[in-house]
C-alpha cells in the first residue's frame, strides 16, 4: 500500500525541503535540487526517489556559466515527524541528513 509523502516544509541543519503536491524542491547550504515525483513511500515509510542535484558557487555566476544539474537518488524512510535522507550521486560520497516535519532549515549558504 503506497502513501503519498506529506506536503510542507521539513527541515535541519544544512538542508530544507519543501514537499509539493507533485515534487519536492530540495535546498542545501551550497547546492540545490528536485526530487521528482510522485512522491510515495511505501508501507514501511520507505523511499527511493529520483531527482537532481544542482551545486552552487559563492560569489557572481558569469553570464556563459551554467549550473550542471546531476541526476541524484534520493533514499530514505519517514517515521512520524522525523525523515532520513541519503542523497546519491553518482561518483560522489553519498551524504545523509535528518530533518523533521515543520522546523525551520538552518542553511549556511555558500558566499
């Protein structure tokens, strides 16, 4: 029996999430990302979403410098107000983040 992920804001330290009806829109401190949709879990709370992950530099962007966007995975599970997020990308280091249901993020943005 599939669910659908709640929609809202969830939060921590170094990453936000704001869950839509159809995607997810997915901040860190120093990238950015879509976690595509339909956002289900699965009757044990479980995820394994597909999306991508676009990193950010600080400083001016030059007008001919596109932000390359990576494929990514986002696995996880959601047990009441808490979500554990692995994000996966391919020939990095995957990260891992706890974030709960309504907390404000606490982003350090890349300057």
């Amino acid at each position: 029996e599939m669910q659908r992920m709640s929609t809202g804001a969830w939060g921590r330290d170094h990453i936000s999430i704001e869950v839509g009806a159809r995607a997810a829109a997915v901040e860190y401190d120093c990238a950015h990302g879509v976690i595509e949709g339909p956002l289900v879990l699965d009757a044990n709370g479980h995820f394994n979403l597909k999306g991508t992950h676009t990193p950010e530099r600080g400083g001016p962007i030059r007008a001919d410098q596109q932000a390359r966007s990576l494929p990514a995975k986002f696995v996880g599970s959601i047990s009441g107000n808490t979500m554990t997020l692995t994000l996966k990308i391919e020939g990095s280091e995957d990260e891992t983040f706890t974030l709960e249901k309504g907390k404000e993020a606490n982003l350090f943005k890349c300057k």
